[in-house]
C-alpha cells in the first residue's frame, strides 16, 4: 500500500501535473466573486511554473547538481591500468531502466534509452574486470519478460557470457533493489550503475543498506556546451521531461533521507 501511495503522490508533485492542476484550480476559481483574485494568481503562477520548468537552461541547472555528483569512470584501455577501487569489484550491478515487450525485437531495441546506456555502460566495466559478475535488475509485467531478463540477453549479444549474469526480477524500486543486492553480495563489492542524475539517490540507499560501491554514473542528460548559444535558452518538452527527472530526484532524496534509509 505504501509503495502504490507514494507513486500516486509522487506523480502530482511531478511537474506538469502539478501546473496542470494548479491551472484548472485557478481557471475553476476564476468563476467565483470571491475567489476571483486567487484564481488569477494560480493560473499566472502555473503558467510562470510551468515555462521555467520547459526552458533549457533552467532543466540543465536542476540537473547538473545531481550529474556531477559523481565522476564517471574514465576510459578503459586494453591492457591497461584499471582504477583501484574499481579492480576491487566482484560485481556490476545495474539498476533497472524500464523497457517495452516488442515482439520480435531484439532485446536492446526493447530497452528504454536509459537503459540501453546502463547496460553498455556495464558491458564496458567488465570487459576491463573479467573476474567479475554481473547483477541485473528489473521486475516485469504478468505474462512478459521480465526487465533483468532483457537487460541479460542484451549483455550476452554484447559478449558476456550468460554464466557471469545474475538477475533480480522482484525488486520494483531502487530501495527494494539495494536490499536484494546486499543479499547477493553480503560483503563484496560492487560497481554500481545507474543513471548519472538516479546515481545520488541510488548510492545512499546502497549504502543505507550496507553495500559497498562505486559510483559509476552514465546516461548524463545535462550537457553544456562552452559559451553562449541561443538555442540553449529555448523552450522544448525535452527541457520538461529533465526537469521531471530532476524534481522526482529531489524528493526521492528528501523522501528517503527523512526516513533514515540513506547513508551518504
């Protein structure tokens, strides 16, 4: 039940259903003699909302501050150096990215783009740590593959053999995952993947959980390129869709910090 109701309250703090309702609260409003004056002070106020929320610059600095919380792991030459605490790791764990059943596709075209990246991004630690395994995660829909099951199959055409994979398939959160990966663990280990603005969540509730990781943030949304360019001040749905990602973010943080679940 509690899962569910976050979801639900979640899902209205979430950018555009908020302005949303915040907009048809104060077009409702605008109908009554008394409440006329609030009714335009919400409709100004969603709109006012909802423009910062699309614009490019304002998403990028919502964002940023979650993306360069962790340093990505540098490249990987053949043959070369790894870096210490990431030679350490007996496992990549990757966190579930979300994913569609096409019949017919193959495994990494039924990937989300996020998910697509964390698992490349494994493939890629593991090709310079052959001693270590694979993790997984991902629950699915009645009846369909499972997540962790199209996350597998897409790193073994990848090249990794289907004995160094492991899968959590019931986990439906990032605080359900990090107790099903210390069960698998105990002690060891772990190079943790993820998403670069999921990464500061995902890593205090590991290590809320006692797992030991390294960070190893991919999928980064917020780029800046040097100067000024116009076009970075425009308004688009991608500019809202970053924005979503770094609100629900935020209060993912605040909602775990507040119930003791985090360890940063």
């Amino acid at each position: 039940m509690l899962f569910w109701l976050k979801k639900a309250v979640s899902f209205w703090l979430m950018p555009l259903p908020f302005c949303l309702a915040l907009l048809a609260l104060g077009f409702l409003l605008l109908g009554s003699e008394r409440r006329r004056r609030l009714g335009r002070r919400l409709v100004g106020l969603s709109t006012v909302l909802l423009l910062i929320f699309s614009n490019k610059i304002a998403s990028n600095v919502l964002l940023r501050p979650l993306e360069s919380h962790f340093t990505p792991i540098p490249r990987l030459e053949a043959g070369g150096s790894v870096p210490p605490a990431l030679a350490a790791c007996r496992y990549v764990v990757v966190l579930g990215g979300g994913h569609s059943d096409m019949i017919g596709w193959a495994p990494n075209d039924k990937l989300s783009t996020s998910a697509l990246e964390r698992i490349i991004e494994a493939v890629r630690l593991l090709r310079a740590l052959p001693q270590a395994g694979l993790i997984v995660s991902g629950p699915g829909q009645p009846g369909e593959p499972t997540h962790a099951s199209v996350l597998a199959q897409t790193a073994e055409s990848l090249g990794i053999a289907a004995g160094r994979i492991q899968l959590i398939d019931t986990a439906r959160d990032t605080e359900d995952e990090s107790q099903a990966v210390k069960a698998l663990v105990g002690g060891a280990s772990v190079a943790l993947v993820t998403s670069a603005f999921h990464l500061p969540r995902a890593a205090a509730l590991f290590r809320g959980a006692g797992v030991s990781i390294v960070p190893c943030p991919t999928d980064f949304q917020a780029r800046f390129t040097p100067g000024f360019h116009l076009g970075e001040s425009n308004w688009d749905v991608e500019s809202l869709e970053r924005s979503t990602l770094a609100v629900r973010e935020y209060i993912g943080l605040a909602w775990v910090t507040l119930r003791g679940k985090a360890s940063y």
